[in-house]
C-alpha cells in the first residue's frame, strides 16, 4: 500500500513540476477516472450530501416535535390539586365534599 502511495506522489510531482501555466482541468479530470479516484470522490460527495439531508431533516423533526408538545402541553392546563384542600378553606367548596 506504501508502495502505491509513493509511486503515486511521485508521478504527481513529476507533473507539477512539469506544468508551468494553468492546469487542464480535463486532463485532471482524464486522470483521476484512470487512476478510480473520480468515483470514491463522487462517493464521498454522495455521502456529504446525504449527511446533510439527515442532520436537516432530524433538525426538522425536533423542531416539530418541540413546538407540537409545547403546544399540546399549553392547551391542557387543568387545577391539579397536590392535597384536598381543608374544610375552612374557599377552595373545599369548589370540591363539592
């Protein structure tokens, strides 16, 4: 694997150090389909694109889920007694004991 690595960047330097004006994006693009890095690069792009799509649409979804209980939560408000209140108190009545 080292051995492919070095040769690569070797050939590499050997071209750059070859061109001294404006790089051919086609021939570029010509060499990375030889060489197969033109499809994991396009795997890789793939993959940073649906990353993207699932942190929006989990975002999305939390964003829902957040306002949709909040609200529920707002619209159900009831009396909720902690204890029954004593028989001097006002609020007995209101219990009907």
């Amino acid at each position: 694997m080292n051995d492919e690595v070095d040769e690569w960047l070797a050939k590499a330097r050997a071209i750059t150090s070859q061109q001294t004006g404006m790089p051919d994006v086609a021939g570029v693009r010509g060499r990375l389909d030889a060489t197969g890095l033109s499809s994991v690069l396009a795997l890789r792009r793939r993959d940073v694109h649906l990353l993207v799509l699932c942190v929006f649409f989990s975002a999305a979804a939390t964003l829902w889920a957040s306002t949709h209980f909040e609200l529920g939560a707002r619209q159900n408000k009831s009396t909720t007694w902690i204890a029954t209140p004593s028989a001097v108190s006002p609020f007995g009545l209101l219990i009907g004991r």
